[in-house]
C-alpha cells in the first residue's frame, strides 16, 4: 500500500546503495531523486524504480538536501542518503504510523513536525554500536512546512518544533572497504578546517598534539568503542587521525594559504 509520503534522496554516484534505499521506502507514492552529477548508473537505477530524477549542481549539503524536500509533492517527507536503508522494524513502525493517520484514528501528524529514527550503522564486517556512533538519531521524517534543513556545509541537520523518537533503525551502509573510509575523513577534515578558519579560529600547536589523543580517548573508553572489537580500535584511531588532519590543514591555511588546489587534484585537500 502506497502512502502519501514523499521520498527524498540526494545523490552522487551511489549506484551500490540507491536501490536499498528506494526499496526500503516502497510504502511512498513519490520518490524524489535529486542528482548532482553521477557518472555510474545512479540515475538509472533510480529512474527504473519510479523515481523523478532532477539533475541540478551541488550547492552543498544543507542547501542541496533543503532543495530536495522542496521538490516533493506531499508536505510529509522521509528523507534518506544513498547509502541509507529503512529497517525492518522501523518500516513496520511507520507502516503502522501511515495507516492510522489514513483511517483518520492517529491525529499526531497535528501535533509532532517531525519524528527521529536511530541510526545503526555497518562498518569493517559488523554493526557498529559503540565509539559515539549508535543511536545517532537523526530526524529524517518531517513537514516540510514545518521544518527545515539548517546546519550549514558541514553539520546539516533537520530542524523542527516538535518531534517524537520512534524505536526502529535507520540502517546505514557507509563505507564499501576501509579506503573509502579513509577518503571520507580525508574529506571531512578538510571541510572542518575551513569551517574553523572561516570562523577565525586560530592554530594552536598544543591543540594539534592534544586533540586527537582526546578525541581516541573519549570514542575508545568513555564511549565503549573497545566493545566493538578490533574495528571499535580501527574506528577510534581513524577519528583521532581526522582530528589530526583538520588541524594540519587550518595550519596550512593560515601559515601557507593553501587554499588553492594543484592542477589535476580532487577534494577539497
């Protein structure tokens, strides 16, 4: 049965996942696949499952995710990344959710802008549980009249008035090998160094030393990360060695300028 719900994705090749993410959410009668330029069968793929698939630029993630919701047809909106799947029970949950709102029996739709789901994510052969990274709610069902994407390049998040937890999972296949993992962080380091030096945060030595030694800290043993076995240790030291990076790179941003990219690179560093 086909809910009016609209599904929104934003996509840069993800071919791997797309279809997860489509199929999890068979329940809406709209799928909205905003695109910024893949060029592997994302589109495709996506196309072939129902879905209207818009070819913009990137804009960024809170702009481009803000944009994706603006283009659904139904005010209510899941909003899911490529590489993101609907759980068993959660699908369960909002198909229970979605019927008593069509028999009329259910009014909170009135009374709650937005509803959060726990994000359980899969990384070096296991579900990862521990280290900060479960539940990790995030609020990807919502009116769009009545919430927003905010946060900005680098921690976008939905913004709502109102909001409910529910008891599923959000299933979430990140990284398909450690490399991409690798890359990631590479990625992200970058972003926040660039958000530190536009906020005219100043490099401090200190902060390049004691950092990432905290930051292992906290995601080891504060937050049980070591219950998660040899990938909780390969997690923790990999969030260290982001920390480590983003300061490394503020440093070059204030010391040397190197905001300009050699000819022929990718990413932001």
């Amino acid at each position: 049965m086909k809910f009016p719900i609209s599904l929104v994705i934003i996509t840069l090749n993800e071919q791997e996942g797309i279809a997860r993410a489509i199929e999890s959410a068979s329940f809406c009668d709209d799928i909205v696949v905003l695109d910024s330029g893949s060029t592997d069968d994302t589109c495709q793929i996506a196309r072939d499952l129902g879905a209207r698939v818009i070819l913009e630029e990137w804009r960024g993630f809170q702009e481009q995710k803000q944009r994706a919701a603006d283009l659904a047809k139904n005010d209510w909106v899941l909003s899911l990344d490529g590489d993101e799947a609907i759980g068993s029970e959660l699908r369960e949950e909002l198909l229970k959710l979605f019927s008593r709102w069509a028999k009329g029996a259910d009014q909170s739709h009135f009374n709650v802008d937005g509803y959060k789901f726990a994000r359980l994510t899969f990384n070096l052969g296991r579900w990862i549980r521990h280290g900060g990274w479960y539940p990790d709610f995030q609020l990807r069902l919502f009116h769009r009249k009545r919430a927003r994407w905010v946060g900005g390049q680098l921690h976008e998040r939905v913004s709502a008035p109102r909001t409910e937890k529910l008891e599923g999972n959000l299933l979430h296949y990140p990284f398909i090998n450690h490399a991409e993992q690798v890359a990631t962080n590479n990625r992200y380091s970058g972003l926040g160094a660039e958000v530190l030096f536009t906020n005219g945060v100043k490099f401090k030595k200190s902060k390049l030393i004691t950092k990432p030694i905290s930051k292992f800290i906290e995601t080891y043993f504060f937050k049980r990360g070591f219950l998660d076995g040899l990938p909780g240790f390969i997690i923790s030291v990999g969030a260290a060695y982001s920390i480590f990076l983003k300061f490394v790179k503020l440093w070059e941003l204030q010391k040397l300028g190197a905001r300009t990219k050699p000819k022929g690179s990718t990413g932001l560093y």
